[in-house]
C-alpha cells in the first residue's frame, strides 16, 4: 500500500501548471515551427488564436496583438506558413501552447526540398566527386567570366583583378543571372568558351568564372539547375563558382572545380597574390570575424535564456487577455445554445397546435385521394396495355391465316375473264386474256402457249 502524501508535498492544479510552464519557458529558448495553419480565430481583442499541424501532430498557437499587427501579410486557413515562437503552457487550461512573436509564408521551403533533393541526386551520382575536379592554373593570363554585364559581381571581379594583376585579360561572356531563361544562356555561355579555347586563338582561355552577386534561393535558382551543373562538369576548362555572398550555397558550387565564397574570391584565387603577409593579415581578419561573430551568437543565447527566466508583467496581462477572451467565446456560445432552445420549444408547441387544425386532415386527405386517382389510372392505363398486346398478337395470327398475305412474297393469283381462280395450266387455251393479281395492283396477261 503506498504510504500518506505529505501535506506540503500536494499541490493544486494551478501550482503544477505554474510548475509546468516555469520549466517549458526555461528549458526552451525562441524555436521555429513550420505547419498548415488550421482553426484560425481573431477574437475582438485583436489577439489570434489558431493551430499548426502536419499529418501526424498539431500544436496550439497564440500570437498576440502586439506581434501579429507588425505582419506584412494577412493568414488564412490551409496556409503553409513558418512561426517563431516560445514555448509555453496556458495555465488556466493547462494546454501546452506556442507564443508567436514572427509568422511568414513557408514558400521557400519547398524551394529548399527541391535543392536538397538535386544536390543528393547528383552527389550519389558521383557529380561532386574529387576525381571530377580540376587543378586550378598556377598561372592565368585570361579569364572567361560569364555573368551579368550590367551586375556588380562583373565590377567586384574586374577591381580585383586590376588590383593584384592587371595584366590578366578578360573576356565577358554576358549571360542573363537571374529568370527562366538564365539557367540555358549560362550553359551556352559556359559551351562557347569551352568552342572559343579550342578554334580561336584570341581566346586562349586559362578558366572561367561564374559570378553573379547575392541573393535569396529564388534569386539564385538559375544556378540550381541540373543540366547546368553537368556542363560545369564536363569544361575541360577548370571552371570556379563566385555565386552570392559566402553563406549561398548553389548546385554550381558543388559541380565546380572550386568554389568561392564570392565574386571577389573567385577573382583572388586565379590571380597572384601581391604580398603573403596581405593575406595571412585576411585570414587572420576572416578568423577574428568568424570567433566573433560566434561569440556573439553564444552570448546572445546566454541572453535569451535569461529573458526566457524572466516573468514580464506584460505575460500575465497577456495570459488575462486570453483567459477573458476563452470566457467570451463561452458567453456566445451559450447565448446561442439558449436561443436555439427557446426556438426548438416554440416549433415544438406549433407542431401540437397544427396537429389539431382541419387544415392538416384536409391535406391529408387530399393526397391520400391523389395517390388513389394515381393508382387507378396506372391499374387502368396497365388493363389497356395488357389488352391492346392480346389484340396485337390475334392481329398477327389473323395476318399469318390471310391468303392474301403470301402475295407479299411474291407469289399472285391468276384468274380468268369469270374471275375464276386458275389452278392447272390445262384450264386454259392459247389466247385466253387472264388477270394476275399482285401485292401491289393487277396485271392482264395473254396466254400463249399452255403445252409445257
């Protein structure tokens, strides 16, 4: 038998949920959480209230009016959308729940399925092996850079080279970067300077740059296309990828015999360095920048949690705000609960009133007559049919008993002047005049031998 809870060790609800919520907010910072949006409520505090599901879960959210009138973009219900928020825990219900603070259309994750998707395709194919990489030149005396002519990766690259080795020549192969068409002039491009290097001696070619400046996924998607990245491949000139800023990442990168992080840094790594010290200073820089950078994130998540441990007054009248909203939507739902009571017991009183009336017995005595009338004329109308098929199948024994019926197979009936039917052929003389009678009229007929 378990032994008697301690007093002190009981709690009520209301402190368990306390409990509860403390240690979700605490153990959990900011997350994102990407869903269909389904059950979506704007009560007249302004405050919504709806649910994020995918086929095996859901979760309740709530987005208050101080973050949801900050959106760009109105949400309804079916939308695939992405939301970051806390972690959290409604008290009076005891619900787990997300506060939303940010929610945005979830589009681009679908965009970032298909890269994924292509980029492991061509990795099992062995696209992005070593074996399929070329060495860079140690020495470049003229590049090919197919990109935008009008784009500021084209001006990145040109003041790059102008610093460290104007004398490197360069030939654009203008391509458009960005749209449908992008994606095949960026291959025909990459195809004539693969031409150009091996018929003209003008275009001596050393490598080429493809180069365009940053951008969204979507901006960047003419170089997440398949048959691009079988053509980087296979140039048999070396080819390097300066697409976007260093954080974008695209299916030409990987197809690429080297891939920059930049236009710039393509420009840098097939021109001599002016100074080894300028560079080790770069690394140095890129180093210090990158600790930094992480040791900003690291003190910001020590930040983050430390608010997440805070109970902002702003919460509890939060918490309230949602808790009168909840006791709202109970208040309408009885009041109509109630009117539709009071509706049910008023047809319920008319349906005894109407019971009593003559009106109802008139009525029903009306159709019953109706149904009678319908049945005695479909019992006639099926009499009728009956005899008129008997009538018509002694018509059709008549017709088959008619004489005059095998003249319609062609036969007649020969007659002399008396109207006599002839039978036998001696009946007849030469000469005799006969009437035959057809189907169809008469004919005379002269008899002019009778011997056969």
């Amino acid at each position: 038998m378990p032994s008697t809870a301690v007093a002190a060790d009981i709690l009520s609800p209301s402190q368990l949920n306390r409990q509860a919520r403390s240690l979700l907010e605490s153990h959990f910072s900011y997350v994102w959480i990407e869903g269909e949006l389904s059950n979506f409520a704007r009560p007249s505090s302004g405050h919504w209230y709806f649910t994020l599901k995918d086929d095996k879960a859901q979760v309740r959210c709530a987005m208050f009016k101080t973050y949801n009138q900050r959106l760009r973009f109105s949400p309804n219900n079916g939308d695939q959308v992405r939301v970051r928020a806390r972690v959290s825990l409604y008290e009076g219900r005891g619900e787990f729940q997300l506060i939303g603070e940010f929610l945005e259309p979830a589009g681009a994750g679908a965009l970032q399925a298909r890269f994924e998707a292509l980029r492991d395709q061509l990795r099992q194919e062995g696209l992005f092996d070593a074996s399929n990489k070329q060495p860079l030149p140690k020495s470049v005396s003229h590049l090919a850079v197919i990109t935008s002519p009008t784009g500021a990766a084209l001006q990145d690259i040109l003041q790059v080279l102008a610093r460290r080795n104007p004398s490197i020549r360069v030939t654009i192969l203008p391509v458009a970067v960005q749209g449908a068409n992008a994606a095949g002039e960026i291959r025909q491009a990459l195809k004539e300077a693969n031409e150009y290097a091996q018929t003209r001696e003008d275009c001596d070619f050393d490598a080429v740059i493809l180069a365009r400046g940053g951008g969204s996924l979507e901006d960047l998607w003419a170089f997440n296309d398949e048959a691009l990245a079988r053509a980087i491949v296979v140039s048999e000139l070396p080819v390097v990828s300066g697409v976007g800023h260093e954080v974008d990442v695209t299916i030409a990168d990987f197809a690429a015999d080297v891939r920059a992080p930049t236009p710039s840094a393509a420009a840098e790594l097939l021109s001599e360095d002016r100074a080894e010290l300028i560079a080790r200073l770069a690394e140095a820089q890129k180093r210090l920048h990158r600790a930094m950078e992480h040791r900003l994130e690291r003190e910001r998540m020590n930040l983050e949690r430390m608010r997440a441990r805070l109970k902002h007054p702003g919460d509890r009248l939060r918490e309230q705000a949602q808790r009168l909203d909840e006791l709202e939507n109970r208040l309408n739902r009885a009041i109509k609960q109630r009117l539709i009571q009071l509706q049910n017991a008023h047809e319920a009183r008319r349906e005894r009133l109407l019971s009593h009336s003559p009106v109802r017995r008139l009525t029903s005595c009306r159709e019953q007559l109706a149904r009678q009338r319908a049945a005695l004329d479909a019992a006639m109308a099926q009499k009728l049919a009956w005899h008129r098929q008997g009538l018509e199948r002694r018509q059709q024994v008549l017709k088959g008993l008619n004489p005059l019926a095998i003249l319609e197979r062609g036969y007649s009936i020969i007659s002399d002047e008396q109207g006599s039917v002839v039978r036998e052929s001696d009946a007849v003389s030469p000469a005799q005049v006969l009437s035959a009678r057809l189907a169809s009229g008469r004919l005379k007929l002269r008899v002019e031998d009778n011997s056969e």
